[in-house]
C-alpha cells in the first residue's frame, strides 16, 4: 500500500450534491484539474470513494 495518494479534480463538481460538493473541498480541491497529496488512510479511501466520478487517484 502506498504512504500517499495525489488526487486531482477532473469533473466540476457543480451538478453534484451538496453532501459531495463539501467532500470534495474537504479534500481540499478548489479548482478544475488541481493537485492535493493526502496519507493513504481509511478515512482518506472513505472520502474518494463518495466523489470517485469526479476525480483521478495516483498512489506515490
């Protein structure tokens, strides 16, 4: 298992849900196609697993 997982934004999050809106800027994703680096944790699985059509996931 990777120690971090570098997400990005690929999709506006503007059509989704609120619920999914505010998982997405917990994550810390502002803008289109922007890059945050989070540790690979369950909690952090948990959040890209509700929001997974809107973004891309790397392990480093």
């Amino acid at each position: 298992m990777a120690k971090m997982l570098k997400i990005t934004l690929t999709k506006s999050p503007i059509a989704c849900i609120p619920k999914q809106r505010a998982t997405v800027k917990a994550l810390g994703l502002r803008k289109m196609h922007q890059s945050v680096e989070h540790p690979d944790n369950k909690a952090t699985r948990g959040m890209i697993f509700k929001v997974n059509h809107l973004l891309t996931v790397e392990e480093i």
